[in-house]
C-alpha cells in the first residue's frame, strides 16, 4: 500500500502541476550532448542528443484544463521541462510506474508563503515522493547512496533509492535537491527509471546529474 501511495502521489503532483515554463536556449555541440540552459533561473545540465527533450508548449499540452490565469500565475513561479531516452518517446512515459529506459525532469520552483515558514531538508527529501513514509514499510526502499551538497547559499542532497513498486519490482529513483538560502526556492532534478535500467545506464545518468548547475543569484 506504501509503494501505491508512493507511486500514486508522483503521478498525481505531476498532472497537478501548475507549470511555469521560462525560454530553454539549447546548444547541440559535437560532444553528443544537448545543453538546457534558463537564463532567468540561472540553471542548466545537459543531456544525451539522443534524449528527447519536452519543451513548454508540448508538456502545457499534457495538461488541458489549464485557465489563462493559471498559466500565467505559474509562469512567474518555475520553470520545467522533461526528458526521455525512449526511441519513440513521450511524456507519458515520466508519468509510468517505471521505465525501461532513463526518464526525468528539472524544476525550480518558487515555494509558497506558507512552505516559506517551514520548509526544511528533512521536507526536501520528499520533494517528489514521501521516502521518509515509505521507509517505514519494511522492504519498500533500498537506500542506494546519499551525498549532501553544498553549493554556496544552496544547500540539498542528491538521494539515489530503489523504490519497491506495486508489482514487487524496484525502481530507482535519482534526486538531486538543492534549496536557496532565502527559503524561497528549490532547485530540483530527477532521473528514474527500472533497476536494471538504472545499472545498465549509470555512467550516462551520472554525467547528467553532475552537470546539474545552479549559480547563484
């Protein structure tokens, strides 16, 4: 039931999401990479140029319902975009129990005046999914590695776990948070997908995460 409601709350903050998705300038070198760049969140990381990268208009799409208040409010809050290394890629595949191959997405998200009052590492940890919650269920979390980051004002974690899902199989899942010394904003990348996947495509993953840069306002 822990894993469900895991899983279940990933999926549902995702189509929750109020986006808000400033300009993505991209840069396609002869490394093989493609570099994601937000001018205004002062962000970026790269990705495999064999990845497809979701833009504003394709994940806004994904979410019909959405009034133009809405989106308008959300633009001035965060910034989003997805990524899947899928050879027929979709955003449906972010929002599955687990993927064969790597998924993921980036954010910066502004925190609300009440989050403001008491946001902490400790809630961090469970930006995306309650892993405090589910690690009291015996044999739902297998903890991988944890790194505590430092990145002047910023501080986070990057937190690798294997998620046990409803059909007994693991997922990991690879969180790299970082919160603003203000409180007031959170710098987030994710990565999962299947165990074996994530074995399997570790070097490449790893050279995502470590690309993950914030500088500083």
């Amino acid at each position: 039931m822990a894993e469900r409601r895991g899983r279940a709350g990933l999926r549902a903050w995702w189509l929750a999401l109020p986006l808000a998705l400033a300009a993505v300038v991209e840069a396609c070198g002869t490394s093989g990479y493609t570099y994601v760049k937000n001018s205004t969140t002062h962000t970026y990381f790269k990705i495999p140029s064999s990845w497809k990268l979701f833009h504003q208009d394709e994940i806004l799409d994904s979410q019909p319902g959405l009034s133009p208040q809405q989106r308008d409010r959300s633009r001035k809050a965060q910034w989003l975009v997805a990524f899947d290394a899928a050879h027929q890629p979709s955003l449906t595949h972010v929002l599955e129990q687990s993927s064969k191959q790597p998924v993921g997405f980036a954010q910066v998200r502004a925190l609300t005046a009440d989050e403001h009052q008491n946001y902490s590492l400790a809630a961090l940890r469970n930006e995306v999914i309650p892993l405090d919650q589910l690690s009291q269920t015996p044999d739902a979390v297998d903890p991988i590695s944890e790194k505590e980051l430092v990145q002047g004002g910023l501080r986070g974690s990057r937190l690798v776990n294997n998620v046990r899902g409803t059909d007994g199989s693991f997922v990991t899942f690879d969180q790299t948070a970082l919160l603003d010394k203000r409180t007031k904003l959170i710098y987030l990348l994710v990565v999962t997908c299947d165990a074996d996947c994530y074995v399997k495509n570790q070097k490449t993953i790893n050279s995502v995460v470590d690309s993950w840069t914030v500088k500083e306002r």
